[in-house]
C-alpha cells in the first residue's frame, strides 16, 4: 500500500512552453477566418499537447517548409507559421520571406539567447563547441544553423557514441586552440554538462564560457527537486512525450537514483509496479501538462485510501512576452 505521494515542484510547463502555447492558440483564433495555422516543428515536445492543438484548434504541424506546397492544395492556410519553442536555423526564416508568408517566433528567449552568442561568437572568428545530446534535436540544429562554418558538435560525456555526428569532448580538435568557446543546449543535464565543460577545460585552457550560463533555470529547477525527493521515494514517475529532452533528462537522474519509470499518460500505469512501494516521487518535464499529473494523482488516490499527498518547493514566477507577426520584407 502506497502511503506518501511526493509532487516535485517546480514541475510541468515552463515560461517558454506557456508563451509558446499561449501563442499558437491566440494565432488560431485571430486567423480562424482567414484559414488554418501551421507551426513548424513540434510547438513543444510532447504529443498530447501537440495533438489537444491539431485537434482543437484545427493546427498543422510541418517539418519541412518544403511541405506547406503541398498542404495548402488540401487545405485553406492562413498563411502564416509560427516557429516552435525551439528555435529554427535562420535558412527557414528566408525561406518563408521568400514565399511571402507571415511568421511568428515563438523561440525561448532563453534559445534566442545562445543563438545570439553563437553569431557574436562566429563574427570574432571563434570555434564554437556546441554541447547536445542529439545532432536531430531542434534546438541544436537552429543554434547550429547560426554558424554552420563555425561550430563543431560535442556530445555530452554520457552519450558519447550515441550519436555519430557529435563529436567526443576527449578527442574532438579545434583549428585554433586559443580561439574556441563552449556553448551548450538549453535543456541538458547540469552534472553532466558541468563535467563535460570540465573535459573541454582540461584540453583548451583557453575555452571561453558564456558570461551567463546557457542552461534554463527551468532544467535545473526541475532536475534539482528530482534529486532532493528521490532519496526519499522508492518509486520515481516522470511524465513525458519520450522525445523531449528535458524530460528525459529528470527520467535519466531519477533513475540513478531510486527505481523509475518514464510515462505519458496515468494510461500508461500499471499495478504491478507499485507492489511493495510505499512511496512515490511524481515530476513532469516542462512541456507535459499539469493535468496529466492530477490524472496520476487520482489514480493513486482512488487505489490507495489514506494516501498523504506531499508538494514541497516553490512554484517559478517568471513570464515570457507573446510574439507579434512579422511580415515578409516588399
């Protein structure tokens, strides 16, 4: 029987996700008489939110500008594409110009931010060690696609190999020593970024880091609460699409923690896990709605009378601005 539920806090949708959510939905609602949105790329990692919005809201979702062609002889557009959390390379923005549609940047700020650095960077003529945990993940490709000539993915230590486009922090070369920054994606883990920057040190005494850290307050938010509950819990649930990056990571701690299991849905639960448990931590990535977590709240509220529902930590205050249009240069 199951007696103490833990709910880390902060978890689910960070300032990023909220604006970029908020974004879309408010974009389908003005332009409902003109036709239907396209987001390009996955608004958000994670495949209820993504199909609530399809569903919902009547949203296209493409990952090639290449496709709105052939979407817009199904479908009447309203022309205008919103970019996803993410960040895209600066080619699908003049894509766009270029077809004369009307956008909307969604990107964190906190996206844009490392974007920024890897163009001033690129124009001081610096090598830039790129740090991500995947060659295909969004935001790696759109920061990467600021200074292609320029920068060099790196793997973070723990993957190495995963991907064979990313290279070895212990064996990758520079052209010049002295002249190389790191730069990481936003959404990593921090121990093992903090040990890969520490590999890069030791072989580029001369690396320069960015003046603010790239990693999100909401990923070490997040990723701090996993670590504090689960020398506590005997069983870690972590809701989240299995492509979202963040997310994974809180599934990666707690499983070098305690016993855990990554799920999307209170569907996804099955009994026999809980055999033996008496408590359970219960965290979300900051792309997963709120409401699942009720949904395995009540799950094991309805199977374990007395349950002990326990939310320590502080609820984050920050807030992003919605984007306006932008439309195509004449």
């Amino acid at each position: 029987m199951i007696e103490r539920v833990y709910l880390a806090k902060p978890r689910g949708f960070c300032a990023g996700v909220v604006m970029a959510i908020n974004t879309v939905e408010r974009a389908a609602r003005e332009l409902a008489d003109k036709g239907d949105l396209v987001v390009f790329h996955s608004i958000v990692h994670n495949d209820v939110v993504v199909g609530r919005l399809r569903d919902e809201f009547g949203v296209h979702f493409v990952e090639d500008i290449a496709e709105l062609a052939e979407l817009e002889k199904k479908h009447k557009l309203a022309r205008t594409i919103v970019f996803s959390a993410h960040g895209i390379p600066p080619g699908v923005r003049e894509a766009v110009g270029r077809m004369g549609w009307n956008y909307i940047d969604a990107t964190c700020p906190l996206v844009t931010k490392v974007h920024t650095e890897a163009k001033r960077y690129a124009q001081l003529g610096y090598t830039i060690l790129l740090i991500g945990d995947s060659s295909n993940h969004q935001e790696v490709r759109g920061t990467f696609g600021e200074a292609p000539e320029n920068t060099i993915l790196v793997a973070v230590h723990t993957h190495v190999g995963r991907d064979p486009r990313l290279a070895d922090p212990r064996t990758v070369r520079v052209p010049d020593p002295e002249r190389v920054v790191v730069l990481t994606q936003t959404t990593l883990s921090v121990d093992d970024t903090d040990h890969t920057v520490a590999i890069l040190q030791k072989r580029f005494p001369h690396l320069v880091l960015p003046s603010r850290d790239d990693l999100c307050y909401a990923t070490k938010n997040r990723q701090d609460q996993v670590k504090r509950l689960a020398p506590h819990v005997d069983l870690f649930l972590v809701l989240t699409s299995s492509y979202s990056s963040n997310g994974m990571r809180l599934y990666e701690i707690a499983s070098g923690l305690t016993a855990a299991r990554r799920i999307d849905t209170a569907a996804d639960l099955h009994e026999a896990w809980f055999e033996g448990v008496r408590s359970v931590g219960v965290t979300s990535a900051a792309s997963t709605p709120e409401y699942l977590v009720a949904e395995v709240t009540a799950y094991l509220l309805e199977r374990n009378p007395g349950l002990r529902i326990i939310e320590e930590g502080q609820w984050e205050k920050i807030r992003f601005r919605e984007p306006g249009v932008v439309m195509p240069e004449n």
